[in-house]
C-alpha cells in the first residue's frame, strides 16, 4: 500500500465521562481547519468546557483517507465474546466445506 497525499487535520477530542472527567479521552471528530475544530468543540468536553484541539497527519491510500486515532483495547469480556464469535464463524465455514448451502447455515442461525 502506497500512501498517494498527505494533509493536516484537527482533531476534537472528548472524554467518555463529561460529568467528572474520569473517563477516557477519545477523537470525537476529525477536521479539515482548527476554526471547525473550534467551533465543533465548543462546550463539547467535561462540565460543557471547550474540547482539547490537537494537530494531526491524515493519509490517503488508494482513494481512502486515514487520521490518527487511538485504538481501543479489548476488556477481558471482549476478549471472551470475541472468542465465542470466532468459534461460531469457524463452525460455519466447516459447515460450508461439508457442503451446506447458505440457506441451510441461515437456518442454523435461527
């Protein structure tokens, strides 16, 4: 993959927990100026204060944009729901290599 342009953008950023603060800092929203940042996080962030503005690189690769982000991690109940969700998507693949039709493995899902 071959990054085509390059671009500046705001990021807005807000909290999970606006009452207190205690929560996690996450990009609320990405922008093309700092003004529309600005006005976007406007009484957006903890106790209706002014959201924390950052400066960050968008990428385009192949026709896409990509901006700067935090990854969330998994808790250790996603980590379980995501095992269960993996197991049921390889029992329906061996299903499908067994010879069942989509409508067969659709009722299964039922």
């Amino acid at each position: 993959m071959e990054i085509t342009e390059t671009k500046d953008v705001w990021l807005v950023i807000s909290n999970t927990d606006l009452n207190e603060g205690r929560g996690s800092d996450f990009v609320a929203s990405v922008c093309e100026s700092q003004a529309t940042a600005m006005r976007i996080g406007e009484r957006g962030y903890v106790q209706g204060s002014k959201c924390p503005i950052q400066k960050g690189i968008g990428v385009k690769i192949k026709n896409t944009w990509y901006y700067p982000s935090e990854i969330e991690p998994m808790t250790k109940d996603d980590k379980n729901k995501q095992r269960l969700i993996d197991a049921k998507e390889a029992a329906f693949e061996k299903a499908k290599l067994a010879g069942l039709s989509d409508d067969e493995i659709a009722m299964l899902r039922m």
